[in-house]
C-alpha cells in the first residue's frame, strides 16, 4: 500500500488537495460568498427594497424578456446546425466548425461594436432603418442581437459531440421501418438528445441573463428601459449604491447557482447521455 | 440491414439515406450568417477601409497602445496562472479521491455562470482596501484592486474554468500503463510526471491556455470594475473601445476591435492547430526520443 509507485505520499497529496481547494476557495467561492453577504448585510428587508424599486423591475424583466426570445432561437438552430455536422459529412465542415466556435473567442465589446457598424447611425443598414422608422440600437432588438451573438456557439457544441458519440443507427432503424422524417426526429432523435439539449440550453440561458459587454455597447443605458439587470449592477455600483447593486447581483448569482444545481442533476443522474459532451462545453 | 445502411452513410458522397441535409445546414448557414459573420464582416471592412493612413493614425495614439500593451500583458500572464492552477486542480480531482470532490468539481464551473459583471464586483470588494481580503494586504503596500494585479486576477478567475476542463479528460483517459512502465524502470514519481504524464498533457495544457488567453483577451465585465480604468495604466482596450466609440471616434474604435478580433482568431487557430500538431509528431514518433 505505502510503496504503491503509481501513488504520491501521503503527504505530497494532501498538499496538493489543500492547494487545490485552497485556490478554489479563495478565487471562485470567495467572490459568491462576498455577493451574498454584502446583498443581505444590511438585513432582508434592504435586499428586498432594492429589488423592488421600479428600475430594478424594469430591468429583470427586459433580462427575461431577452432570455425568452435567446432560448427557443438558440434551441432550435442550435439543434438544426448539430443535426447537420453530426449526421454528414461535407466539403468545409472543419471550417464550419470553427466559425461556429467564434463567438466564444470574439470580445463582447467587440461584438456590440460590430452591431453599431451595422444599425448605428454611419451603419450600413442606418438609412434603410431610418427609412422604415426601425429603432434596433439602443432599444430591445439590439440588446437581443448581441445576446444572440454570443450566446451562439452554446446548444450546438454541446449536441454534436452526443450526437456523433450516440451514432444513427437509431434513426437508421426508424427510416428503414418507413418513419417520416418528423416522426424520426420526435420520436428517436429528440429524446436521444433531449437531456444535452437542456444542458446547453442551461449554459446559454446563464450566459444569455449576465452578458454585459456586448449589451453595454448597443443597450444606451436607458433607464427603465433598455437596461438589463447586469447593466443596472453597474449604474448601482458606480453610485456607490453598493447594497443594492449586491442585491440585484444576489439575484443573478442565485440564477447561475440554480443552473449549475440543475446542471450537476443532469450529469449524476443522466451522465450517460451527456457524458461525453460535459467537459467540452468551452 | 442495418450494415447495409451503416456502410452507406459512410460512402463519402451521397446515398446517406437521412433526411434534411439540406434544409438544416441551409438554415444553421444563414442563421449563422446573418448572427455572426455579418457583423463579423462589417467589421472587418470597416477595417481594411481605415487604410494605412487610418492605421496609422490610429495606431499612432499612446493610450491606444498603452492599452493594447497592458491587455494583452495581463491576459498572457493571467491565461498562463489559469493554466498553472487549472492543471493542479484537474489533477486533484482526477487522481485524488476526498471528502467534497463533487462539490470542488462543481465549483469549477462557477465562473462560467456567474455572470462577469456580478464577478467584477465581488472581486473589487473583497480586495479594496478594506475588503475581506484587501484589509490584510494593505499594511503591507500590496494594492490589488484599481491596479493590473487586479486585472490579471479578474482573469484568472474567467479563465480558470477553461484550463481545468481541458486537462480534466485527458487525465481521465490517459493510461496508466507508462507510468507503470516508468516506476518499473525505475522512473521517480517526479520524473514521471516530467517525462511521461506533462508531455501527454501538453495538448490539453495548450488547448486550455489559448481559450482562458482568447477570454482574457476581450474581457470586460469583470475587469471594468476592479481595473480603476485609468488612461495609460488601468486602461483595457475593451474599454477603450467603448470610449472611443461614446466620442463617436469610430476609427481608432474599430482598430482597436480589428487588433482584438486578430488575437481572437489566432487563439482559436492555435487551438484548431495544436491536435494536428501533436497527431503530426505523435505518428513520427517524436516523442520516444525525449
């Protein structure tokens, strides 16, 4: 046992676990600790002033608001584009690839600034816009576009790695027996992904309710109206509102919690099915 | 049957008897096209039409530069700590088995979902001078917060999760057999993991760099906060951009963005690159001559 060469001492490993969760400790649950003690600091009645004050409203709801139209978009192209790079093979599919995994390399700052070249006032669709009287930068359409932007790549990278590893037979068997093509993907595809399915739609809806940067570019900061809730973390913040920026982070924070609670559900109690796509959600 | 059809969608053209190829692809296409690469491309023609003279000028700005420099210094080294850290943590919880593993594996992926600005101020509070953290660094001169430690801290804590969850499967799946191998000849444990297990990781390492690097890169939600954002010295061009941009200086804005976009694809081509690379090597046998 003691002389196992495969096995560092004891002491070497102990060592190591200490340094491993002393890491984590101080850089990741130190933070979320820090979010929840400033938020409730100054009691629960003061969090829950801060999350009803009408600002405050007004931004959570254009957050759900903008993570309603994300989520069934990204689902449904997300399995549309998986579909066809896990069942095919075609000319340019690496390439493809890559471009789907941009979004998660670009800088959302960069991304927002994209989308003002394009509806901005010197954009290239500004006339035509203006022409229609069609409002896209500084009001909803642009805060949706750019969470769309970067929440892309989420549903797809996490189906095509199941959906290759699951292989289609399945879906082989079903046309050969004279399934249409509809009845195929109900009935044989969609519950064969359902579980991956939900697992990238968790990871884009946490991305999608705390993007910040691309939002920032193209929301204008509109009071009450074009703010989202992380936007609103900052106005707080920056007015040195601190416990109400807290309380208003809490909130978000317990949304990413409640999604990485679902998402450990997931994997202990479905982890075959998305077993192989788990790690590479980058 | 079953073999017949199998063998079939492997036929490289045609006769792959599933349906929809050609509606799913044709509309993930131009989802993707209208979502991504045409604001990618407006961009990028925005770019090349500043010309030398725009290029110049813009380029020609201390502060950009300054910032250009201090964003791509502390992404670097922030990327390069992730690592460091993300290969020890990977490792603990791949080979070793304690009390809170789940729940330090789970951890990991905090950092994805918390959101960046939530993370940015989190962080500024627990290192300003009289923060949790802070409080205990001020005596002796040490600032994190509103200085590039700052920065570089803020990023590590984006690109932990990236370095970790690269290595994490690799480790998984590397065999055991060398490492058997080299105790049996009489390898130190150290001198295993120098010889056997880092090169093996390499890959995993490289992949898990590029992407914390790629984040770190073009971050700004987390970094905002805790950097204090002052021209010359706290200033990321992320940043910069949106200031640019609020002056309605386009030009130097969409330089600074078409520098950031070019690190970002070289990051995401490195990262396409290194298994290529080490398949390349690997069929060579490059590595038993170490």
């Amino acid at each position: 046992m003691i002389d196992d060469p495969l096995r560092e001492p004891a002491w070497v490993r102990w060592t190591l676990i200490a340094l491993a969760v002393g890491a984590m400790v101080l850089l990741v649950l130190l933070p979320l600790l820090m979010v929840l003690s400033a938020a409730f600091g100054e009691g629960f009645r003061a969090w829950w002033a801060a999350l009803e004050e009408p600002d405050a409203r007004s931004a959570l709801s254009l957050t759900l608001f903008t993570v309603a139209i994300v989520l069934p978009i990204n689902a449904v192209f997300g399995t549309l584009m998986a579909w066809a790079l896990a069942r095919f093979r075609f000319r340019g599919k690496r390439l493809l690839l890559s471009l789907i995994d941009l979004p998660f390399a670009v800088s959302p700052v960069v991304a927002g600034l994209c989308l003002v070249l394009l509806f901005g006032s010197q954009g290239w669709f500004a006339q035509w816009l203006a022409a229609h009287d069609i409002k896209i930068l500084f009001a909803r359409p642009g805060i949706v576009l750019a969470t769309l932007f970067i929440t892309f790549p989420f549903v797809v990278r996490e189906l095509i790695p199941l959906m290759e590893q699951q292989g289609a037979d399945e879906e082989l068997a079903a046309r050969s027996l004279g399934a249409s093509a509809w009845t195929m993907f109900s009935r044989v595809t969609l519950p064969n992904i359902k579980w991956g399915l939900l697992y990238g739609v968790l990871l884009c809806s946490a991305r999608a309710m705390g993007e910040f940067g691309a939002v920032s570019v193209v929301s204008g900061h509109i009071r009450g109206l074009t703010n989202t809730l992380p936007l609103h973390i900052e106005i707080l913040y920056n007015e040195f509102d601190t416990t109400a920026a807290f309380a208003a982070a809490s909130l978000l924070s317990g949304l990413a919690l409640v999604t990485l609670v679902v998402k450990f559900w997931i994997e202990s109690r479905h982890g075959d099915v998305i077993a192989a796509s788990h790690r590479r959600t980058s | 049957m079953t073999v017949a059809v199998a063998t079939a969608i492997r036929s490289p053209r045609g006769r792959n008897p599933l349906p929809g190829f050609g509606l799913s692809l044709g509309l993930g296409l131009s989802w993707l096209s209208l979502v991504v690469l045409l604001p990618l491309l407006a961009l990028s023609v925005r770019a090349v039409g500043l010309g030398v003279d725009g290029w110049w000028r813009a380029l020609g700005d201390p502060r950009v530069r300054a910032a250009l420099e201090l964003s791509f210094g502390t992404a670097f080294i922030a990327a390069s700590c992730a690592s460091i850290v993300g290969a020890l943590v990977a490792w603990v919880l791949v080979r070793y088995r304690f009390p809170g593993r789940r729940l330090l594996d789970a951890l990991v992926d905090l950092p994805f979902a918390l959101p960046t600005a939530v993370a940015g101020i989190a962080l500024t509070a627990i290192y300003s001078a009289n923060g949790w953290i802070g409080r205990w660094l001020e005596p002796y001169g040490l600032k994190v917060a509103y200085t590039s430690t700052g920065i570089v801290l803020a990023l590590i804590f984006i690109g932990l999760p990236f370095a970790v969850r690269t290595v994490q499967p690799m480790l998984e799946t590397l065999g055991r057999e060398q490492e058997e191998a080299a105790a049996s000849l009489g390898a130190s444990r150290f001198t295993a993991l120098r010889r056997v297990i880092f090169p093996e990781l390499l890959p995993g390492l490289l992949t898990g760099f590029s992407l914390a690097f790629a984040r770190g890169l073009g971050e700004y939600g987390s970094v905002i906060f805790i950097a204090g954002n002052l021209p010359y010295k706290t200033e990321i061009a992320p940043l910069l951009i949106t200031i640019r941009l609020e002056e309605y200086d386009y030009n130097a804005a969409i330089a600074l963005a078409a520098l950031l976009l070019a690190g970002s694809f070289l990051s995401l081509l490195a990262i396409n690159a290194i298994p290529l690379l080490f398949a390349h090597e690997r069929r060579r046998g490059g590595r038993d001559d170490r």
